[in-house]
C-alpha cells in the first residue's frame, strides 16, 4: 500500500487536538441567519429570465436564416453567371477570325517594315491610317458589348481587318514592284557601260 503524505501523517497524529475544539452557538446562529437571507434572494426563474433566453433563441434563429439566405443568392449568382458564360457562336467565331486576321496584318507589317526601310513615310501613312481603323474598331467593341446588332457588329469588325490586310497587300506589291522595276534599270545600267 502507499504511505500516507506528511499532511495525512500530521492529521492522524493530531486528531484528538482537533475534535476537542468546538464552536460556539452564535456561530451556528450567524449561519444560520445567512442561510435564511440567502434563501429569500434565490427565486424561481422570472419572466426577464425567460424573456432574455426566448429573445436570443429568436436572435440565432434569424442570424441562421440570413446566412442562408445569403449562401443561396451567393450560389444562385454563380449559377447565373455560369450560365452567361455560355459564349454565342457567332463571338466566338469572330475570336478566332480575330486571331487569323490579327497574324496576317502582323506578318504584313512586319514584311513591309522590312522592305520600306528607305521609305519611312509609307509606314507612317499606314500606321496613321491603322490607327483611325483601331478607333473604330474600339467604337465597334463598345457597341458589342452592349448587345446592339451583334451580327452586323462583328461582320464589320472582320471587315475592318480585311481592309488592314488589303491596304497592306496593295502597298507591299507597289513596293515590290517599284523595287523589281529598280532592279531591272541598275541591270540595264550595269551591262550597258
């Protein structure tokens, strides 16, 4: 078994001188007093009490409504907004002519810049010319995204692109052809003398 600790010992040891002590009547008569006063200020549970647990029973119970009611237009949204992402044919046929045009009016300019190094005034005409159809293809972005005549817009948005390309085709074959021409003369001149 365990041995006791020294507190336990020293109770043991002592006990007699413990129990011989004895308190007095007012004592038990205090106690006795408070005990009563205490008993007079419990009372069973009072309307405030009942009212203060109903009140915050109700308080929780709309906090748990409006969280609800939150995560559902939270979820109706995203539905909403999924299901606006679904893209119309006709835009996305746009994007990928887009992207065609875009690499071809690219691949001519760079071509152009290439063989008009000694004639900088042309690629400045064409890139002030650019920048009016870049305007208006700007004003033609603006009028999609508000959803006025779509197939018109987008029609005219390929156009645009079109016309870039044409304009670049014209140039870079006058370009060529003025450069053959060139050629040609230096050729006469150089076998003639």
């Amino acid at each position: 078994m365990k041995e006791p600790d020294r507190l336990e010992k020293f109770i043991n040891d002592n006990r007699d001188s413990f129990e011989d002590l004895e308190t007095s009547s007012k004592s038990w008569e205090m106690i006795s007093a408070n005990l009563d006063q205490n008993v007079d200020r419990i009372k069973s549970p009072g309307v405030s009490w009942i009212f203060k647990r109903v009140a915050a029973a109700v308080i929780i119970v709309l906090a748990m409504y409006g969280a609800y009611n939150m995560v559902i237009k939270v979820a109706q949204t995203e539905i909403a907004t999924k299901s606006n992402r679904h893209v119309d044919p006709a835009i996305k046929e746009y994007s990928e002519a887009e992207a065609y045009y875009a690499s071809q009016v690219n691949t001519k300019v760079a071509e152009l810049e290439h063989i008009a190094k000694e004639h900088p005034e042309v690629i400045a005409e064409v890139k002030e010319e650019f920048e009016l159809l870049d305007k208006d293809m700007k004003t033609m972005k603006g009028d999609l995204n508000e959803g006025i005549a779509q197939k018109e817009i987008i029609e005219a948005m390929v156009q645009n692109y079109r016309l870039k390309l044409k304009i670049l085709e014209n140039i870079l074959d006058q370009l060529n052809t003025n450069n053959n021409e060139n050629s040609s003369d230096d050729d006469t001149h150089t076998i003639q003398t």
